[in-house]
C-alpha cells in the first residue's frame, strides 16, 4: 500500500507543477512582448519573501536612471511616485546607475520613533500641579541604497519601473504572475495599456503552456510504451485471484485463438468471452515461441470493472520514433480537448449521465491520484516480482495519464469565454481587434469582479460536495 502522504507529494507537486507552468506562459509571454512584471510568485500568497528583483529603471527630474539588480528586494517602489526625493547616482558612459534614494516625511514607508517627554506644569509660586509622560513622534528620513554615487540629485521620481520581484510564497501550489497595470490602460508600460493583439498573447500563452505540457507528457508515455501493432493480442495484466490467474495465463501471452475462433481485434476477442460467461473456454496462446492451450471460465458475478476472466488486453508494441511519440502526443491531446468540449454536447443529448460528468475538487482529484499512484506503484512490485525467464507485467502509468488530462482540462478550462478567466478575458479584447473600439475598463473590471465572486462560490460548492458526496474514481 502507498501511504497517504506519497500520495500528498505527488498530488501537491503535480497539480502545483500545472498551475505553475501555466502562470509561467504568461509570464513568459509577458516578456516577449515588452511587457513589465511586477512580480513572478513561486506559491500562492501570502508572500515568505522576495528574493530575486530584475534589473529596471526610474525616471528621476525627467532622467532615466537605471535600478541595478536586487536593488530593493521587497520595497514598494510605488510609494514614492512623484515625491521629492534625493538621489545618488553613478554615470557609467552615458548611463547612469542609482546607488542610493532618500525620501522622508512626504514619502512613504516611512520609519517612525517614539521619545518620551517630560512635561511639568507649575503655578507662579512654584507649586507642582501636575507631571506626566507625553509621547512625542518624529519621522525619519528613510535611506535605500548602501553605497553613495558621484553624484547627488533633488528632485522628483516621474516613473518608476523597478524590474520583476520573484518571490516565494507560503502556499505550496502552483505560482502566481502580477503584470504591472493588468486592468489599467493608463499605466504606462503595463498589461492594459499594451496593443489588443499583444494582450491576446498574453492571455494565451497560459492555457497553450499548459496544452503544451500534455503534449510532452503523452509523447513521453508512447515513447516509452511504444506504437501499437494490431493483428494479434497481448495479454497486459492478470489481475489476482481471477479466472485468468487461476487458469495459468500469464502476462506477455500473446491470443490466437478462443474455443477455435481466431481472435486479432481486442473487440471481437471480448464479444467472445462474453457470450460464453460462465462456460469453460478453450484458448490458444503463443508464449515465448511455443504453442500453450488452457482453459478458462468467465464468470458473470464478476464486476465490469474487473472483467470477467480478469485479463488487460492489448495489442503488441514496437519502438516509436521521435515524429510518431510528438504527434501522437499531439493528436492524443487533441482528441482529449475534443472530448471535454464536447461534453456539454453529450450531457444534452444523453450520451453522458450527470452523475458520470460531474465537477470535482481539490479532494476529488487527490483521491484520482490516491487511485493512480497505488496501481502505478503495485504493477512495478508486481513486476520486480515476476520469476526469472517469466514475462514480467507491463507497469503502468496511470499518473502520468493523469497529469496529461489535467493539464488540458486546466488549458481548455481556461480558454471557456467565461469572465473572470482567460477566456472571458480574450473575450473582452475582440472588440477592440474586430471594430477598433475597446470596451470601457471600469465595465471589464466590474464584470471580471463578479464572476469571479460567482466562481470562488461555485468552488467552495464543488470542494464541499466531494467531501458529502464522494465522486466514484473511474479506474482507466
């Protein structure tokens, strides 16, 4: 047995790993279209601590100066925009480098002392009336910068653009990008103020990282599981205490034939056994080059899930080439898109019951991994086990299927036009590439907020409804 917690790590660095890659195409993104970063967070808020800032640049008295990297790891630049501040600076060619900034009483954060004051108040005879204690508070000019530059200037900070922040964050999952002015159009060099067909780009580029994921991870499993050949039958797994086991059908057996019918198609091989439930059938298998007849009884009692003689079948493999795992990866991918799209379709239509097509949460789908990581684990025991000269079982890769089919649900998720998401977002930037007309922020802003309020309800709905009503984990 897998104990909870590997199953916790895998959960945690998976799904964390998702939300990760997908924030960090929009940051990438982001990058590529000159677009700054105020912050690229690793875990979600609150923040531990920045420990990395990008290099970056201020306008000083209508001056560029440039920010030297981890000039300011954690400040707030912001606070002092437009303030009267005095600055020291390098001049390196025609470059100059800011070495030190001061700011005090009109800036923000500022340091604040506390001293304690007597005060005495007498009569005109001398007498003592009373005596006590007053705080007063003075404020102190605050100093960023350890060493001065050559040059000292007064004045006023224009702009500030002080580079990207990377932090790490208290809540291990995932990550988080902060574009500089992402819902303000007036920010100079931010998100909002960006080209409609830049913005888009943006907006893609976390869903596509995520499709891409998928991608790689169902290239990586054919690869290494190979291309499928049809025209004969392999026996994947034999599944314990079962007809199959008990008959002496080994994993690796290759199916020719069942009560004298040739078999070459899986479908045709089931429709066989299943038309003979619970009658002894004769079956022909060929096992390291030799010819081995058994006999077998599928039973009926047994559950679907489980099949009635308890064999995986599959077709033999062969090496795949590097074109074929990419774009059976893609196609693979693909097809699971499809399918999610499709899904409303099929609920419609009754092809799918709702209770096979419900929404889980985060406990949801730690139980999938619960599933995947225990069969993953056993078949790789199971296979370490398996006698000498003896065709070991074909491990399986349950969780990495299953990190492939997050990560395009969490890609395709994305890309619904619902507000609030990438896709409602993307929504909102047609208008301006279609009729050259943007459509007001404040209103974006408004709508965005709304249904954000509506999806957090609708996830705390979900989350507490995989705890009252497990969903039944499908086994692949």
């Amino acid at each position: 047995m897998v104990s909870g917690f590997v199953t916790l790590i895998v959960f945690v660095l998976a799904l964390g790993g998702m939300i990760f890659l997908h924030e960090l195409g929009h940051f990438i993104a982001a990058r590529w279209a000159k677009i700054e970063v105020e912050e690229f967070g690793f875990g979600l808020p609150p923040r531990a601590f920045g420990f990395w800032r990008t290099k970056g640049f201020l306008i000083f008295n209508k001056q560029r100066v440039e920010i030297p990297k981890n000039f300011d790891v954690g400040f707030d630049w912001t606070s002092v925009l437009k303030k009267t501040s005095v600055a020291t600076v390098d001049q390196e060619g025609e470059k100059y480098i800011l070495r030190t900034l001061e700011f005090g009483a009109e800036g923000k954060p500022t340091r604040t002392s506390a001293r304690k004051i007597d005060q005495i108040i007498v009569r005109s005879n001398g007498e003592v009336v009373d005596a006590s204690l007053q705080t007063a508070l003075s404020t102190e000019t605050v100093r960023i910068g350890r060493k001065n530059g050559a040059i000292e200037w007064k004045g006023e900070i224009n702009e500030i653009h002080p580079g990207t922040l990377f932090s790490i964050n208290w809540l291990p999952l995932g990550g988080f990008v902060r574009p500089k002015g992402e819902n303000d159009p007036n920010i100079p060099g931010g998100l909002g103020a960006a080209s409609p067909w830049k913005r888009l780009v943006v907006l893609f580029a976390g869903p596509l990282m995520n499709l891409l994921t998928a991608v790689i991870v169902f290239s990586f499993l054919i690869s290494f599981e190979g291309i499928s050949v049809p025209g004969s039958i392999k026996i994947d797994s034999i599944a314990g205490n079962s007809p199959a086991e008990q008959a002496g059908i080994q994993a690796g057996d290759i199916l020719i034939s069942i009560n004298g019918q040739n078999v070459t198609e899986i479908d045709s091989a089931i429709a066989i056994i299943k038309a003979n439930l619970d009658k002894p059938v004769e079956m022909v298998f060929d096992r390291n080059g030799e010819q081995v007849t058994l006999t077998a009884t599928p039973l009926s009692t047994r559950k679907a899930s489980e099949g009635a003689l308890g064999v995986g079948l599959g077709y033999p493999t062969r090496p795949a080439t590097f074109i074929e795992s990419v774009s059976g990866g893609a196609l693979v991918t693909g097809l699971q898109a499809a399918t999610i799209l499709y899904l409303p379709v099929a609920l419609i239509q009754g092809v799918i019951a709702p209770e096979d097509a419900r929404f889980i949460g985060f406990k949801g789908i730690f139980d999938m991994f619960d599933v995947a990581v225990e069969e993953d684990v056993s078949s790789r025991q199971e296979a370490a086990a398996a006698p000498a000269g003896a065709a070991a079982p074909t491990p399986t890769n349950w969780t990495l299927n299953l990190i492939g089919v997050l990560s395009i649900s969490l890609g395709v998720m994305n890309l619904l036009p619902i507000p609030a998401l990438d896709g409602g977002r993307i929504l909102f930037t047609l208008p301006e590439i279609l009729f050259r007309k943007r459509i007001p922020p404040q209103w974006e802003n408004a709508v965005n907020g709304i249904a954000m309020l509506m999806l957090i309800g609708l996830m705390l709905f979900v989350n507490i409804m995989d705890f009252v009503d497990p969903a039944k984990i499908p086994t692949p």
